[in-house]
C-alpha cells in the first residue's frame, strides 16, 4: 500500500514537474492566471454601438491600430488576414477586432474602408481616443501621439502586440509577432480547452 502510494506520488511530482518546464510558445506570454478585461464599449465601422461583451461566447483576437500608420499596422494586419486564411479551422469562430488608436481621423467609415480589402469579417472599432487609451492599458498595449509637422499630418506610435481574449472575456495571451501556426494553436486550444 505504501510502496503504491509512494510510487503514483512520484509520477504525480514527475507530471507536475514537466508541465510547469513546458516552454511557452514561440513569442508568446501566457496569462497565467488568466485575467479579467473589464467591458467596453465603442462604434464599429458600420456605425453601430458594440461591446466587448458582444463577443463572449467566442475568442477575439485584438490589435490595437489606426488607418494612417505606415510601418506597423501593415505588417499586423497582413499576419492577421494570414492567419484567417490559412487556419480557418483552427480559429473556429474567434472574432478578429482592430481598434483604432487614432479616433480624431478614424471614422467608422475610415475604419470600414480600410479594413474591407482585408477581409470581410474583420471588426473596426472606433471611439474617443481618451476611451481608448483606457481599454488600451487594460491590455498593457502602449500609443501616443507624435507632434504634428503640419496640421492634421501627425502619427501614432504604438506597440504590435495581438492580443488573445477568451470567450468570457479573459485576456488569455499576448502574442509578439508570433508565428503563424503558434497562434493558430494556442487560439485553439484556448477556444477547446484542450
């Protein structure tokens, strides 16, 4: 009896041991534990008033842009479009949200306009950039204004992270220009629980 006892606590630590040494994916931070994002609300790019809320039920990938940016966003979204086409069957129904760092020049229909050629099924979000940088730091995702050369010609500098927030509205991971197929997986298995 003791020697069994002994014997499955064994494995027991052996299992604990390998999962807790498991590497985490390629450019990939894991919430651990997952984390609450508090709700929010701003306007799509068909003008109507959506909550993060609205999405539960489903995983959202999350990018944090705006429609003037030359260097990140392209580069961001192509991943994203990417991703949608190539593991379709892996993202299931996770939705896929842009929301606009630059909500003074990002109207809903500059929103629309910019995301249409992409893909038909990604989200634009746009509100008041003070609203804005408060959903932002609920992330940790960082955006500020660069100073104007000329009026209305000014930029927005800000991180390239997607963000992975789970069906029930959990930030779940964050991903630094991750390959392709570890977002694929790890979306996956956030969606599955497997």
């Amino acid at each position: 009896m003791f020697t069994r006892l002994l014997t499955s606590l064994i494995a027991l630590l052996a299992s604990a041991a390998a999962t807790a040494a498991a590497p985490a994916p390629e450019r990939t931070l894991l919430a651990e534990p997952p984390r609450a994002v508090a709700d929010f609300q701003l306007t799509d790019q068909s003008g109507k008033t959506v909550k993060l809320s609205d999405f539960r039920g489903a995983p959202v990938l999350m990018f944090f842009g705006f429609t003037h940016c030359s260097s990140v966003c392209p580069a961001a979204l192509h991943q994203l479009r990417e991703l949608e086409r190539a593991h379709r069957a892996d993202l299931g129904k996770t939705r896929i949200v842009i929301v606009s760092v630059d909500g003074e020049r990002d109207t809903p229909a500059a929103m629309g306009a910019w995301l249409k050629p992409l893909s038909p099924n990604f989200i634009g979000l746009t509100g008041a950039p003070a609203r804005v940088h408060n959903i932002a730091a609920d992330f940790s995702a960082a955006f500020f204004r660069q100073p104007a050369t000329k009026p209305g010609e000014y930029q927005v500098e800000h991180n390239s992270q997607i963000f992975l927030v789970d069906a029930q509205g959990k930030l779940r991971a964050t991903f630094f220009n991750a390959p392709l197929a570890t977002m694929a997986q790890v979306t996956r298995k956030i969606a599955t629980g497997n």
